[in-house]
C-alpha cells in the first residue's frame, strides 16, 4: 500500500466535483428528544443512493483513476457498502466488477451487490482479511479499489465533513463509526480544512475495538473480533497505513455494546422514522452513552442496509445473537 496522507481542502474540493450528481447531498436533521437538554443532530448518509457514504469514496476513486488503469475492470474486498458502491460506480461507466466478501456477509447486502452487477466471491473471513491487506486475489486483474487505504476514497468520505460545516459551522463533536478509519479520517480531514474546531470521537463496537487498543498501545495492535449483526464495523487490527492519519485526527473512541447499538437503532426508527444498520446506529449508540459530553453533536448515520428479520428482531426489542 502506498502511503496516505491527510487530504488537503483542494483535493476535497476536487472529490466533491467529481461525485456531484451520483452522490446524494444528505440531510443533516436534529433528533427529537425531550427532556435531557442534549442536541443531537443526525448526517443521514443511510439516504444515499446505495445507503451508505461508501459511494462517495467509490465513485470518487474510480472518476479518478486513469482510463488505462481501468482498462481490466474494478474489484474490491468488502462485507458489502463499499462493494455496493464500487459496483455502482462501475456500472455507470460499463466496467467489470468483482467484489470479494466474508462469508458472514449479510444476505441484503450480497443482493445488492449482484442486482447492481458485481460478481460476489464468498471467503472465510481471514481469506479477505487477506485481501484487505494484499490488495490482491487470484483470478481477478483489474484496479483493486481498497474500501479503506486510497487517498481517493478517503478524500471522497471527507465531503460528508465539508457539508457538515457548512450546514453546521457551530458543532462541537462529531461521532462517526470507526471501521478501518477512511470514513473518519476523512471527516475529520473534511471538519480541519473547513477551519472548524470540533472533535472528531469514534464509535466502536465491544465486539471488535481495534481503534481503542491502538491508541492505548500507541501503535496497531490485533484484538479478539467477533462477528455481529453490527458487520460494518470492526476487524482484528488497524491497518498500518491509516495509523499516522488516526494518531493525528481522531480524538478517541467510545466503545458501545450490542444492546446500545440496538437501542439506536429503534430510536432512529421511532423518532427519525429512518433505518440504520447496526455500525450506522452506533455513532448514535455512543451519544446517547453520554461518553462524549454535551455540547452541539453530529452524529454519522453511516449506512442502512440491514436484513429484514435482523432488523424485525430488534424492533420488537431483541439483540440478535
């Protein structure tokens, strides 16, 4: 992997032309709550077209790269958002794509990757660990769209914290879900270059806190991970090439369980009448936690692509097992 750094407010900007007109401009809405004084204001990226912020970075990386190097097609390695996204952008432009995925994927996401003409390679977890870290898989030759490291696909994320600013210039925090840190990094790339002061928190899940233990390690460090209805969120270390940008941008973690995230989520279905999946509640899950103080908060609804009878199960109050 070549190394990152932090976009700048140019390449930002740059991003922001390419993916207008594919990705969605989203809302960002106040919660309604009563009674506690908390402000929370949701960036409802479940709304994109795909419903997940993956297709800024997807469409932004692919607008970017080289005709040549496309010449072979696009694959990526992806529970499912950025596969979905990436799929998204090759369709517009005709090109082959392949997405490999963990076995643990869910079936909603699997489907939308097929109807959106990706081919889906199932593989053990560790198998696309793999690929995550190889940026490789036999058999398949195009352009490798990494869902995490890629100066493009971080800058195209960084949109979703310029029109934070500009729509909410008086923010005080901003909680964004923490899976291998792309989305997070840039926003908080996004929320720097627009001059703001906020701090840019993390939302892990207790299943797999990879971003905690390296910042109480100083350094990435594997962690025991354990799959959930929470997919979208969480692996067994963070990935070298992001460190440099996480030490420097993100603030910290808050670690929230499977029962918080659940709660979000029925709370965002009552009081928003919006969907969200279990890492587009957590974001959610750790302000209402109150780890993240008071204040003006922004929390990133990242995606809402969720079973049915996942989703079923924890509307009529359950945490799916």
């Amino acid at each position: 992997m070549t190394a990152l750094k932090i976009p700048t407010l140019v390449e930002l900007r740059e991003a922001a032309a390419r993916i207008r007109g594919t990705a969605t401009r989203t809302p960002l809405l106040r919660l309604p709550l009563e009674g506690d004084g908390s402000e929370i204001w949701l960036k409802l990226e479940n709304l994109q077209p795909i419903g997940s912020f993956k297709i800024r970075g997807a469409v932004n990386a692919i607008a970017a790269a080289k005709p040549e190097a496309l010449a072979q097609g696009v694959f990526t390695a992806s529970a499912g958002n950025m596969a979905q996204g990436v799929a998204w952008a090759a369709r517009k432009l005709n090109l082959p794509c392949a997405v490999v995925v963990p076995d643990h994927a869910p079936a909603t996401k699997i489907a939308a990757i097929e109807r959106l003409g990706g081919k889906v390679i199932k593989v053990t977890f560790d198998e696309w660990w793999e690929v995550m870290m190889s940026g490789v898989y036999p058999g398949l030759d195009g352009l490798f769209i990494h869902p995490v490291c890629d100066q493009n696909v971080i800058a195209g994320n960084g949109t979703v914290g310029l029109e934070i600013i500009e729509d909410c210039p008086e923010v005080e925090t901003l909680i964004v879900p923490f899976g291998g840190g792309g989305l997070s990094c840039g926003i908080a790339a996004g929320v720097r270059a627009s001059g703001s002061k906020a701090r840019v928190l993390c939302a892990e899940v207790e299943t797999a806190t990879p971003l905690s233990a390296a910042l109480k390690a100083g350094k990435p460090v594997e962690v025991d991970y354990a799959s959930s209805f929470v997919d979208g969120i969480g692996g067994k270390t963070l990935l070298a090439p992001m460190w440099p940008l996480v030490r420097e941008l993100i603030d910290g973690s808050i670690i929230v369980s499977l029962r918080q995230i659940a709660a979000a989520i029925r709370l965002l279905a009552e009081r928003q009448r919006t969907i969200a999946e279990g890492a587009g509640a957590s974001a959610l899950a750790a302000a209402l936690s109150a780890q993240a103080g008071s204040g003006k908060t922004v929390c990133v609804v990242s995606g809402g692509n969720i079973d049915f009878a996942v989703l079923g199960e924890i509307l009529s109050g359950g945490v799916p097992g």
